[in-house]
C-alpha cells in the first residue's frame, strides 16, 4: 500500500481509501456485522482513510461506520463527511445554509461517536446555487475549522468545472481538498486535465468510484445507472474482452484507478471484507498497461462520455 498527502493538509492517506456509501444500503442490501467487518478488515490491512456522508442511506452508513469506530483507535484513521445533501423517507433534500450545514457537522459527529472531523465537504455543489457555497457555506465550515471542530475543508462534486469555479472565487486555502467520481477510471480519464490546475491551488484529490458505479463490472449496471445506453454496450464490451484474457476488468479497473501517485486516493465501496483484502491485493500487483490500451480502444469513442448527477 503506496501512501500520499492530500494537498497541503500534511494527512498522508492510504492509496487505496473505503468508501462508507455500502453501509448505508445504497448498492446492496446491507448486513450490518459484515459491513462493520469490512471496516475493521480495512484499517488491519493499512487502509487510513475513511469516507462518508449524511445522504448515503438517509443517514444509515453514518450510523453504521460508527459502530465501527467505536472500537478503533482514533488515531488509526483520517475520517471524511459531508453536508448540504440529505434524505428521509426516499425523498431527497438538499440544504446548504450556513445553519443547516453547522448542524450536520455536529449531527454527523454523534453518529460516527468522534470528537473532531478530518475533513469535512461541501456534497455534490452542482445542487447547490454555487453563489450561495462560495458566499456562505465555506464561511460556516471555514469557522468550523478555527474552532477546531473540524481539521480541513473541502468539495465534492460529479462536474469537473463547479469544483474549479468555486476555488477561483474563494480566498486561496479556503478548499483543501476536491473528490471527484467516475472521472479517473478506464472509461474515463477526464480527471487528468485538472490535476494541473488543483496542484496550482494547493488542492488535494480524492477520487472514487473506480468501477464507474458498476459499469467496469462483469456483472453490468444496476438498473439506475444514469449513463448512456452506447457507454454502457462498450464497457460490456470492454468486460467480455477482459474475460477472454481471464483478468477481471474489476482488477483492472481498481489497478489504473490508483495508478496515477498525484492523486491521494482512491474510494471503494463494499460490505464485504473478502472484497477488501481482495482489492488491496489487486492494487499490489504490476497493472498490464497493454491490457489497458487494448479496453481502453474497445471503449473508444465512448471514453470520457458523462451524464448528469442524480
């Protein structure tokens, strides 16, 4: 396991970091003291980073994670939420008040039984009236930040450009970090023209959802999945080809997504501590860069097609 700073914050960060969306239902149904397993197998192999929000399973990963973290040193791992995007009863909420966003933070630390955040982020601002973020949510976590409450602060978002339009309109130092998904994986690569830009700024990148939410699977999509009909036919394609070679294209997805070392980290997901240690091994082993220009062609003109958040 390869470790790398974040930015500017001096948190240096396993490669490889878990994703907490899985305890709260979000892909599967959940069983909670596999999931809690999960996170416990996670920190025993060298995994320092956990991430986490509010909004996945209405509250429930959350919940979940810290049942978890009750039992593990606080000094063992770098702990990441967020605020602004939330749900109850299936229905969706968003609220990026200076108010509602100070709450959360409070809420978010009683759940996850912890005293101080690592860092705290501004969830998905392409809902956000991005104004309103710049003017008066990072104002109430900067102050967060000064009170100790939190260590660091920083944006998340599917759309390259809002998390750029945002850090040129606030005080330098303001963002410390950015997660971006499915824009640093085979299908891909859009990520990579603004790793640049982020270094410039003193921007840490966190990124996830290496599969792509399941379309770099053997498996396929889930009936959800926003992405157009003509991408997912080519990453099927992509998976079919890699099953010929007898690689998964999984392991390869998990392989390249990490490969880049100006990137801190990347996020999985699962509730499944085979599938830890399994992905860990993956990312310790060389990455066929032939096998991945061969995919990679397959994708073809599809690589770097997106769709909206949802």
């Amino acid at each position: 396991m390869q470790y790398h700073e974040i930015g500017k914050t001096g948190m240096k960060v396993s490669s490889l970091g878990f994703g907490a969306s899985s305890l709260g239902g979000v892909f599967h149904d959940l069983k909670e003291k596999q999931g809690i397993e999960a996170v416990f197998t996670a920190i025993e192999s060298g995994i320092n980073f956990i991430d986490v929000s509010p909004y996945y399973g209405y509250y429930k990963a959350e919940t979940v994670l810290g049942k978890a973290l009750k039992d593990i040193e606080r000094d063992k791992y770098y702990l990441s939420t967020k605020v602004g995007r939330y749900g109850e009863n299936g229905e969706n909420m968003w609220d990026y008040s200076a108010k509602r966003v100070t709450a959360s933070v409070y809420e978010s630390m009683e759940r996850l039984h912890v005293d101080y955040l690592d860092i705290i982020n501004v969830h998905d601002i392409e809902f956000a009236d991005l104004h309103q973020v710049v003017d008066e949510t990072l104002p109430a976590l900067v102050k967060l930040k000064e009170e100790g409450v939190v260590k660091h602060v920083g944006i998340t978002d599917l759309q390259l450009e809002n998390l750029k339009w945002v850090i040129d309109r606030v005080p330098e130092g303001t963002v410390e970090s950015v997660l971006n998904f499915c824009h640093y994986c085979l299908c891909d690569d859009k990520l990579a023209d603004f790793i640049d830009y982020f270094e410039q700024k003193g921007v840490g990148i966190v990124n996830a959802s290496p599969l792509s939410m399941g379309l770099l699977t053997e498996r396929g999509v889930p009936d959800w999945h926003p992405a157009p009909k003509s991408l997912i036919e080519a990453c099927s394609r992509a998976a079919e080809y890699c099953k010929t070679k007898n690689f998964p294209i999984e392991k390869l997805a998990m392989q390249f997504s990490v490969s880049n070392d100006r990137i801190a980290t990347t996020l999985f997901s699962t509730t499944n501590p085979e599938n830890v240690k399994k992905n860990i091994d993956s990312i310790n082993e060389p990455i066929d860069w032939d096998l991945v220009k061969e995919v990679r062609d397959i994708i073809g003109d599809q690589q770097r097609v997106s769709w909206s958040n949802t």
